[in-house]
C-alpha cells in the first residue's frame, strides 16, 4: 500500500518523490538497489539522490570490505523527516480526551503548566529590553513556536499588533478553549507593561489570531 504523502512531498518530482519513500521503507539502500527497484539507470538514481543529498534530505554512509572502492549506502536525511506526515494532533487531541474523562481539571492545569513553562522560558529573553523590543521579541518566539508571527504598528503609532496568521495548536484549540484562553494570558504575562486584547480570531473566522498589544502608559493616558 503506498504511504500517504504530505503536501510537500507530492510536490517534489515523481522519480525523487519515489527515491525517498523507498529510502523510508528500506531505511537504506545502494544506488544499484534504488535503481533495481525503481527501474531506472544508475546515472539517474545518483542524479537524483545529488540533488537530494544538497537539499540534506538523503544522507550516505561508506563501507569499505576490501580493496577497491567503498560501497556506498544512502539512507534519509533528517529534513526528510518533515516531508512524510504525521499524526501528532490526533494523539494530542487523544490523550487529552482520555485525561477529560478520567478528571475534567486536569486539562485545564495543563494547558496552566505549559503556560507558565513558556512563561518562564520567554522572560528570560526580554530581561533588559525596552517595551519596543520586547514586542518583537515576543513575535520571533512565536514565529520560531510555528505561529507565522508578524508584527506592525497601529495607526495611531502607539502600539503594535501581533498577527498569528497560523495556529501550531488549532486542532487541539479546536475541541479545548483552555488553549485560546491560555495563549492570551501567556501574552499578558510575559508583557506586564502592556494591555494586550485579542482584536481577531482564527476559530472565529479570521485568517490569523491578531492581538493589539499597547503599553499601559499609553492606555492610561487615552
């Protein structure tokens, strides 16, 4: 049966796209070996597996047994990782059904724990920074967390919005409010000087989360 395929990886071209899901079902493989499998030349299986190995998608590995040259395995590389899909949010989504039924609290003080971790984790990068740069700050930790974070000022130059225009936890923010309501304190915890208010929603329609975040000298004197 022939693995289902992630987005980028059906994008790639068919002979690469073939090189690497046989690489994941050997685990490795000599050139003559793809080439016998998939019924093209040497030349072109180490062609392809070049182009492969730039992009660090196909690692090899050289053996030598004796005089002459090493023989060549190749196996996948670990950015090849990320072009088969996986299933993490339906385990997430799971687990946190099994731990709801065995104590409905315990989700919350879950999401409360991760919270307070991120909390903890980003405090210690904005430890001398002024409010202006702790902002942008904040929005590199989110891009780097997957949030495709951006961030501009308001019309009123005063302040800035912070737009997530992707949700990293949106399968589990889904079926649990807990992670919407959580994201929000966490934005609010690590900026104290600032009132930060949510203007925009992906579960609500929105194409991104958008929050205005202002600093509290300016909003008092508003």
């Amino acid at each position: 049966m022939e693995p289902a395929l992630g987005p980028v990886l059906a994008e790639l071209p068919p002979t690469r796209r073939a090189l690497l899901v046989t690489l994941r079902k050997r685990g490795e493989a000599r050139a003559e070996e793809l080439a016998q499998e998939l019924g093209v030349t040497v030349s072109a299986i180490r062609q392809h597996l070049a182009g492969l190995a730039a992009a660090d998608l196909v690692v090899h590995r050289d053996e030598r047994s004796g005089p002459g040259r090493p023989r060549r395995s190749y196996a996948l590389g670990p950015a090849a990782e990320a072009l088969f899909p996986k299933a993490y949010g339906t385990l997430t989504l799971e687990l946190l059904d099994h731990l709801a039924d065995e104590d409905p609290g315990v989700v919350r003080r879950a999401f409360e724990r991760r919270r307070d971790a991120r909390v903890a984790r980003v405090r210690a990068r904005l430890e001398g920074l002024s409010f202006e740069q702790q902002v942008a700050e904040v929005a590199k930790v989110l891009d780097e967390d997957g949030y495709l974070a951006d961030l501009s000022r308001t019309d009123d130059g005063e302040g800035f919005l912070l737009r997530e225009h992707n949700c990293a936890i949106l399968a589990v923010a889904r079926r649990y409010g807990h992670a919407c309501a959580t994201e929000l304190s966490f934005l609010r915890e690590v900026l104290p000087g600032a009132k930060v208010t949510r203007v925009a929603h992906i579960l609500s329609g929105h194409h991104a989360c958008v929050y205005e975040v202002r600093p509290e000298a300016a909003t008092d004197a508003a």
